[in-house]
C-alpha cells in the first residue's frame, strides 16, 4: 500500500558563516576627526630642522635663521554606502517569521557591512605601501622564506624609527600554513595571545599576526606590516532603521547608511610595509 508521509517547516534558519572585523585593531582613535557640517577636514604637520654645529664666535652662532615651515593634509569623506529590504507581512506569516526584520538588519551588518568596511580600509593601506615602494617583490612565498621576510619588513620599520613593539602583520590563510611549517616561527610565536575573533594567531616580537582570507586583499598581496596607530578611520554617520506603515507595502521597510573613510596622515605612512607576489 502507498505509504504518506508528513512534513513539517521548522522556523530554524541555516545562518552562514561570517567573521568579525580584522581591522579595529589597528585603528588611531587618538586622532579625532569632526565632519560635521563639512566633508573635508585638513590637518597640519610641522617641520623640523637640521642641527649644525655651534659656533662660538660672529653672528648666527647658532647656525642660519630658517622660518619653520608648515604642510597641510586634507581628507575627503568618499564613501557613502547603504542597502535597503523589504519584508511583507503575508511572506512574514507564511515563512514562521524567519525575516524578522530587526535580526535581518543585524544580519545585514554582520555579513556585508563589517565585510566591507575591514576590505576598504585594508585596501587603503596595501595601496599606500605600493604606491610609495614601500616594500619587496617576490617570486613566491614558502614555508623557507615567510617569517624570514617578516623580519626584513620589520627591519626596515626599525630603520624608518617605526615603534615596533605593537604592529600587526596580515597574512592569507595559505601564508598561515608556511608559517606553521618554520621551526622558527613556531618557536617564537606566542599562542596565548590568540583570538579567533579578531582573526589574531598569535604574537611574535611585538607583532600580531592576523589571518583573513583571501578576498580581503588586493591582488599578489603576500602580507603587510602596518603599526596600529596608523590608520584613521572616521565614520561621520551610521544608520539603520526599520520603518512600518510605508505607503503601498503592507510590511516593514529596513535602511541603512553609512557615510566613512580611512586615512592615512602623511608622517605616519611610513610604518606600512607590503610583500607582493610577482
């Protein structure tokens, strides 16, 4: 005899994966930047002067007047993003109120907007460190010649009088598997400073070393070398709403904003260093 079998819809969601943000670490929130009523802002550095020797005699002992001279650094808030989502009200009731719409939003964040943002901002620094040859070209990386390159990045901070004990080094997961297979950086690596979190493995002379995937980073990126005090991330507005009673939907209305940048302030840009693959 035929055999009916039921079925049941379980209000239970398949979530996907997502990772938190690999890039607040690094940011100087020592640096305040105030948009309000504008879109630029523009900040000052100083010059400094060399030192001679005194002369104990005559005029100008000290050596030659020199007016101090000042530079100015203006930055430009550039990106504006947003999303938008409805959910009806009879797909609400009809589905087990899987679309609730406040956890749709904090879904939304969590697997698009934090995404983004760690992108863009690693995408600004990897940039600056290419765009101002700070860094080396390889043929390839391997498990012989990562941490040994590490170490030359780091040397080449010390020569910029880069402070180097609280930098953070990026890697791919594939660079993560040749560090693992030196002798060297396992021994020198200290795990109790790991955070699956924040993507951290561990810490090795000062420096953090953070996995993320691939996707993350521009093209040939082999790693990067940034100190934490480098990047300014200001964000002047960031929104999300749920609306109810928007005319012609019978359902809720989900918004989102966000108007923010990353930046990064002429003297600090030199404690970024950047290992390509040819």
């Amino acid at each position: 005899m035929a055999q009916n079998y039921a079925s049941e819809d379980l209000a239970v969601i398949d979530e996907r994966f997502y990772t938190e943000s690999k890039t607040s670490m690094i940011i100087n929130n020592g640096l305040t930047m105030t948009f309000e009523g504008v879109n630029t802002v523009t900040i000052y550095n100083v010059d400094v002067v060399a030192e001679v020797d005194y002369v104990r005699d005559g005029e100008n002992r000290f050596g030659p007047l020199v007016e101090l001279g000042t530079g100015v650094q203006s930055f430009v808030l550039s990106q504006d993003k947003a999303f938008t989502f409805t959910v009806d009200r009879g797909n609400l009731e009809d589905s087990k109120m899987v679309q609730e719409a406040d956890k749709a939003v904090k879904r939304q964040v969590r697997e698009v907007s934090i995404p983004t943002t760690d992108i863009y901002r690693l995408s600004v620094l990897a940039s600056y460190a290419v765009a101002n040859t700070q860094g080396t070209l390889a043929s390839a990386l391997s498990a012989s010649n990562v941490f040994q390159g590490i170490l030359t990045e780091r040397a080449a901070l010390i020569d910029a009088e880069v402070p180097v004990e609280n930098l953070a080094v990026y890697i791919t997961a594939t660079t993560e598997t040749y560090l693992w297979r030196d002798p060297e950086f396992k021994y020198a690596c200290d795990k109790s400073y790991a955070d699956n979190k924040t993507g951290v493995i561990g810490r090795v002379l000062g420096m953090d070393i953070v996995v993320c995937p691939s996707s993350y980073y521009i093209a040939n990126f082999g790693f990067m070398i940034v100190a934490k005090n480098v990047l300014v991330a200001p964000t002047k507005f960031n929104m999300v709403r749920i609306l109810d009673g928007v005319q012609g939907i019978d359902g809720k209305v989900a918004e989102g904003r966000r108007y923010y940048d990353a930046f990064i302030p002429t003297n600090k840009g030199v404690a970024i260093r950047i290992r390509t693959i040819a």
